[in-house]
C-alpha cells in the first residue's frame, strides 16, 4: 500500500519489474461484433468512433511502427526503459487465431516490451483464443481487460453492451483456470444507475478472481449516441467532490491486493461534452486523495464488512 491509501498501478509495477512501466496505445485495426452486425451495429451508446481507442495508433501502420512512434513520443519527457503493449481500440481478441498470434508476436517481439494487455469484450473470447493467449502468458505476461462496466442488466441491455452478466463470469472463470490476469472496467455515472448501484458493482467485484480493475468517470462524448440523448435531455453526471466521494466508498469496499489500474480515465478534450471538471486528472486525483485522508479511509478497509453502506 502507498501514500496515496490504495494500491496503484505504478506501485505494482515498481514491484514487478522494479521500475517505472509505461503503457503503449497500439491499434490492431480491430472492429466489434457490436458494431459489425454480428450482434448489433450501433455500438455501447458511450463509445466513440475511436471503439475507446481514441488515444491508440493509427491501425495503418504496423505495431513495430505504432511501438517506436509511441516510444518516441514517451522519451521527450522520460527516460523510461520498459513498456507494457496496449492493444486498447475495439476488441483486440476479434479476429482469426492467425492474426491474433502475428499482432501479438510482433509487439512480444521487443526485448523492452514486458508485457501485453489485451482490451477486448468477454463475449469474443473462445477456447482457441483463451489457448493462444495462455501460451503468450508463458513467454510474458498477459492481461486481458473487460469492460464490464455494470452488473445491472437493465443497465446492460440500456447501454447495448449485447452481452449478459454470465458470460462475463464465463471469460473470468476461464481466464482464470489459465493463469491469465483479468482487469475489469467499471463505468461509475451511467444514466438510471444509483450510488448503491455502483457500490453494489464494486461489491460484486470484489468478490471474484479480478486482477486489477479500472474505475471510469462516465464521460458523455460528441458522436456518440449517449451524447445525442445528454444534448437533447441532459441527465444527471456527477460533480467533482460527488465523484470522489463515491470513488473513496469504493476503494474501501475492494481488497488490498486488487491493482488500482484507474480512478477516473480521459475524454478526448475535443470530443467531450460532459463533465467538464474531469479534464484537469491532477485536480481530480488530489480531490480523491483528500476524500480518502478527510475520512479515514484506504483500500480494503470495508472489504467483507456488510456493515459499510457508503
């Protein structure tokens, strides 16, 4: 555990590999079954045109080009010496074996890649990719990221996520059995969804065999169908100290051994509409490091207690 009364990524890192990790954005020029017509066209209503890639490469260049841009990019402000690669735009486990094993070989291949983290859907994850990513995690580490976003299934089926609560538990359990490390996203702030939702999410969480997890502000973007529905009748988003309150219940409900990979992600400033106050990220950390001080908590200091009601 840290100053900061949680245990972050950078902490796990340091641990880890014994120095500062950073994280490359790469795009394996992936598309989603939700938005292919496989099982919808449209989309999750909060993403973007980028498929929560905004910050990733171009998909037209090759993931040794995207590594060395993004490598270049790094050492104008550090002089960092290793690199998690990120394949972070749409689902990155969507696609033929063959293709999943070049991409990932080619980003495996680089002696300062340490890593490889895998952001895909818990539904595009069948026993001859779960196999192929089982043996990469012999060679280095694997981490597959889901964005789960909500146990509510009503929550589910508004933000056409196209998936159930099952078959997330499915990929988690699988994943698991071989050894794979999972993050979980959760999405803090979607539209209907109370503060006790979101605890009961976090609550959830805790409870299963999650590696890390990643704790995302709702943001409401331009182009998406969740921007169009907040410009025509804008719904409720949390206010800055509201945001870290709620963040602060839910560390305290998690275990202490759970990697806090995120405690409020980034909109693309050109693209966000909503909220405005998550553009300045050292504001918002300093607020939820003041909430967690002001109230005497840290992560895990409720985990199992039934007693805690936030």
């Amino acid at each position: 555990m840290n100053d900061a009364r949680y245990y972050s990524l950078n902490t796990y890192l340091r641990q880890t590999f014994g120095e500062k990790v950073y994280r490359l954005s790469l795009n394996g020029g992936m598309t989603c079954p939700n938005r292919d017509g496989s099982i919808g066209t449209g989309g999750c209503i909060f993403c973007s045109a980028g498929g929560s890639g905004d910050f990733a490469a171009s998909p037209q260049q090759s993931v040794t080009g995207q590594i060395a841009q993004a490598k270049l990019l790094l050492r104008e402000k550090t002089n960092c010496r290793k690199y998690i690669a990120y394949f972070q735009a749409y689902t990155n486990t969507y696609a033929p074996v063959g293709v999943l094993r070049a991409l990932y070989t080619e980003a495996l291949a680089q002696p300062d890649i340490v890593a490889l983290s895998i952001a895909t859907r818990c539904d595009c994850l069948p026993p001859d990719v779960l196999d192929l990513l089982a043996e990469f995690n012999t060679i280095k580490p694997v981490w597959v990221e889901l964005g789960l976003q909500t146990i509510h299934e009503h929550t589910l089926r508004f933000i056409r996520s196209g998936f159930s609560l099952a078959q997330y538990e499915q990929a988690v359990s699988a994943l698991h059995a071989r050894g794979i490390k999972v993050i979980t996203h959760l999405i803090l702030g979607l539209p209907g969804e109370t503060t006790d939702d979101m605890r009961a999410s976090v609550r959830y969480l805790a409870a299963h065999p999650v590696f890390g997890v990643k704790l995302q502000l709702l943001h409401v973007l331009e182009g998406t169908d969740l921007g169009t529905l907040y410009k025509n009748d804008p719904f409720p988003l949390f206010t800055l100290e509201e945001y870290c309150d709620l963040i602060a219940d839910c560390l305290a409900l998690l275990p202490p051994e759970m990697v806090i990979h995120r405690l409020t992600g980034d909109g693309p400033r050109r693209l966000l509409l909503a909220p405005q106050w998550s553009t300045d990220k050292k504001r918002v950390l300093n607020t939820i490091h003041r909430q967690l001080a002001g109230r005497d908590l840290w992560q895990g200091k409720y985990y199992r207690n039934e007693e805690f009601h936030g």
